[in-house]
C-alpha cells in the first residue's frame, strides 16, 4: 500500500556512535546500510507540487508485525525502495514522518538505513494559550504540521480563562459575543473566538496527522471571562481578581458546566477534558463572607473553603466520569479526593515536587509539565529581558535534559507517568513573532526528550541534527531563536502590561 507524504532530504550518521543525523526526535535504533535512496526529478516535482508518494515507498500495516506499541514502526530504506511497516496506521505516519525529514535536506536523496523506533512515553504534548492572546486558526495549524514532524501527539488547547472565552457554546451565546472580547493587555480587544466549524476543522486536521486535541475548560477558578458574560454564575473575587470564580453551591452553576461540556465532547473526540483546577485562592474571597456558601460548607460538611473548592472538583469530576469522559486537572486537584480512576494529575509546580510524588503515591496517572524547565513563558537565554524567571530560567538545554534530574521521584512508579508537555502561557506573548521565539526551538528538544529513550539522548548530537530542523522551520517564515548565534534574531518585544507572575 502507498501513502500520500511530502517528501524532501538526506541523512548522514556518525561512525563513532552511529545515529540518523538528520532525524529529530533520534530514534531508538539506527543502522546504515550500503547505497543511497535517490527520488527521481519528476519525483521530486510530483511530491512537492502534489504531495503524491512514489510508488517506490511501500507501506505495510498489519497486526502481526513485530514492531512493539500502536506508534512503533519499521523503516527501511534500499537502493531502490523504501519501506515502512507498522502494526497501526499511526506508527506508519510516524515513520513517513521520519522519511520526510531523511529526504528533507538532500532534495531527495537519504542514504540508504534501517530504522526501528518507538517512542519513550505515550504523552507528547504541547500546550497553547489561546485565552490570554488568540493566535487563530492558521496559525494553529501551522503548528499542528510541526508537531506531526516532531512527532508529538497531544495539543493541550487552553480556551477558556480570565482575559477572554474562545470557542463558540450555542446554547451561550454570550459566552463570545460579551466573553470573547479582550485580551491579556487590552481588554476591549475585538471579540475573537473559535466557531463551532472552525473547532471542528481543527479537529480534523489534527486527526489527519495523528494529534489529540484536549480542550481545557477552566474551573473553579480562572473563570472570569465566563462569569463577565452570565455575571449569576459568579462567585465573587476582588481588585482584579473580581469575578474569577464559579459559584460553587449554586445548581445553576453546575447545569452550566454540564451543559458547556456536552457540546465540547461533541467537538472533542479525545478521552480527556481538562478543567484546570488550579489557584482558585486568588479569587475566592467571597467565599469567606457570602452567607449562601458558608451555610453550604456547614450543610456539607466541608469544614472550610479549600474544602469546598475539592467538593466542586469532586462533583466536576463526577459529571465528566458520566459523560464517558476522564478529567485532567493541574495538580492541586490530588488534594481534591478524586478516584484516580477518574482523573489525571499535570505536575505543573515545579518548586512542590511532593505533590508529583503525592500524585504518584495516590495512584494517579501523571503527565509532567513543571514550570521549570518546560514552561515556555520562561526566559531562555541570559542576555532576554522578557519573560519569567523563578530562581533561574528555561534553556534549552534544560528541556532537553528533562525528567533526567527527577527520575529518582517517580522511581518504581514508571507506568503511571503518561508522559510530558511543553506548556506556553500567554501573557506576554501578543503576536506571532514572539509565539515563534518562546517555542521554537524549545519545543523541537521537548520532542526529542519525550520521544527518544533515555540511554540514546546526547545533548551534542542533538545539536549537530538541530540546524537542519532549524532550516525547515526558516522555510516557514518562523523566527525561531538561534542557539547558535543568539545576536542574530533579537528577541521581539512584549506588551508592557506587568504580569504579577513575571518572578514567580
């Protein structure tokens, strides 16, 4: 069977520790083998005019092939014809996806190989902040495109939260007609939001190129651009914090998420519905005086406000579970008493590493996305001036190097860690320019380390390998920050709004 890919360019390899040197993430097994792959020029021309693979790339799909998990695969590559085989048609994309990146910068010549390869965990994320700035649809997928290189495989799409509310909800419609307005540092921003059509385009792309898509769906705090739209569903908060919580006795309330949530699993396939779950002490001041949700803790018996906020995420939980669904939440939801059979736990705080451990402990699948080193909202070289710091900041070294320094927390506790993410908030992300500087090329070495098994990550050659990705990416106008000459792309400018998290 033939598939349809575009095709561009060579790989070398090493004779001291022989590795495909063009190929990000490395894979698990490389061997060389004698003689060159060489596409014809009507090759060439029919592949990158109308993406029709030659006859001569022959795929194989089937159960019994011994190639290991649902995204492994078998690439070999002759003098005369190049094969990919695989047990799903996932791991043959995977493969073709390696095959591009062989055939990339040699205009259609790769020596010839055998590759077998499979990835290091099941989660391979990225995460995108929508809410704070809105970036759009083709900006979204450009993105998709990279991942599916890259071999990544969940987008994290964060799309609701305080500055604005981005995906259309029928049955609220002034979710996007009052919520969707603003952003970040203008909060009379015009109105931008993803329609229902969009999400599912979206959606779709994302499938052809064997992507995930989790939406998050922010509660009980970082609700604020809901509660501004439907005010009766505010639970309080103060200064800028007003409005930045759901009423958490309210039934109203409840019927609301229950509601929302049945037209996002319509949109979403994906198993998962993230609901955030996180920092709802900065808003919930009310809590403390409303005499409703004080005679609710008393009636439950909830003895206090942290109590009440597990209670709603508990009842959160319990309505995703019903609708076939599992609840991911960040990880203050593993004080919340939740089934782990009901909900995963995203390690985010980096400076809390009992709470990964907690998680673990509690039963819980983890994936981990810590704030340092896979936060791309940090810093990333020491002369920027833009971005977070928290005694320290994200190089790129660092997230290659990730979970290396905390492989000892989740020792004898391998199989419930799904996997990693490389997570970028918005707040001083405003434009395009800057969204292309804080990801790339962080996310291309968050790729590697979550794909590649450890005993095969070297620093050194992923370095020797990055310029031809780096090349790629130039072809699509990206401005990508140059570890190799930092001076040469300047680090773009950020709106001057403060972020009150700018030093953690």
């Amino acid at each position: 069977m033939t598939t349809k890919i575009n095709l561009l360019a060579v790989s070398l390899f090493l004779p001291v520790f022989i590795f495909a040197q063009n190929v990000i993430p490395e894979p698990a097994q490389y061997r060389p083998v004698k003689g060159e792959f060489i596409l014809t020029i009507a090759e060439n021309k029919a592949l990158e005019t109308n993406n029709v693979l030659p006859a001569r790339v022959i795929q194989r799909i089937a159960p019994d092939c011994t190639v290991g998990s649902d995204e492994a695969y078998r690439l070999e590559i002759t003098p005369d014809s190049v094969f990919i085989q695989s047990t799903t048609v996932t791991g043959a994309f995977r493969g073709e996806e390696t095959l591009k990146q062989l055939l990339r910068s040699g205009k259609g010549t790769t020596s010839a190989c055998v590759i077998n390869d499979a990835p290091r965990y099941s989660w391979r994320g990225f995460m995108l902040d929508e809410s704070r700035h809105f970036f759009g649809k083709e900006k979204v997928k450009q993105l998709l495109d990279i991942m599916a290189s890259l071999r990544l495989n969940v987008f994290h799409w964060h799309l609701t939260d305080e500055p604005g509310w981005r995906i259309e909800i029928k049955k609220y419609p002034l979710l996007t007609k009052v919520g969707s307005k603003g952003n970040y540092h203008d909060p009379s921003a015009p109105a931008a939001f993803y329609t229902q059509e969009d999400i599912k385009d979206i959606v779709a792309y994302a499938a052809a190129r064997h992507i995930m898509i989790v939406p998050e769906f922010d509660m009980p705090g970082h609700a604020t651009a809901a509660c501004r739209a439907y005010p009766e569903l505010s639970g309080g908060g103060e200064g800028r914090w007003k409005d930045f919580t759901f009423h958490p006795c309210k039934e109203e309330t409840f019927r609301f998420i229950s509601d929302v949530l049945d037209e996002l699993i319509t949109l979403f396939p994906s198993p998962y519905i993230h609901i955030g779950g996180d920092e709802v002490h900065f808003g919930n001041q009310e809590w403390f005086t409303d005499p409703q949700i004080q005679q609710f803790i008393k009636d439950k018996q909830l003895m206090n406000e942290t109590g009440l906020e597990q209670y709603f995420v508990r009842r959160v939980a319990d309505i995703i579970a019903a609708k076939g669904k599992t609840m991911i939440g960040w990880d203050e939801i593993v004080d919340a008493g939740v089934s782990p059979d009901k909900a995963v736990v995203m390690w985010w705080r980096h400076d809390r590493r009992y709470q990964l451990l907690k998680a673990l402990e509690s039963g819980y699948r983890v994936i981990m996305t810590p704030r340092r080193p896979m936060y791309g909202d940090f810093v990333q070289y020491s002369t920027h001036n833009v971005g977070r710091y928290w005694d320290g900041y994200n190089p790129i070294e660092d997230v290659f190097s990730f979970p290396r320094s905390i492989e000892h927390l989740f020792k004898g506790y391998e199989s419930q860690i799904m996997g990693m993410q490389y997570s970028l908030w918005t707040e001083r992300v405003a434009d395009v320019k800057r969204f292309d500087f804080m990801v790339f090329p962080r996310l291309v070495a968050a790729a590697e380390a979550a794909w590649t098994p450890a005993v095969r990550k070297d620093y050194s050659r992923f370095m020797r390998r990055l310029p031809f990705f780096l090349h790629w990416l130039d072809t699509k106008n990206i401005y990508y920050f140059d570890p190799f000459a930092p001076e040469r792309r300047p680090e773009p400018t950020a709106p001057e709004k403060e972020d009150v998290l700018q030093n953690g």
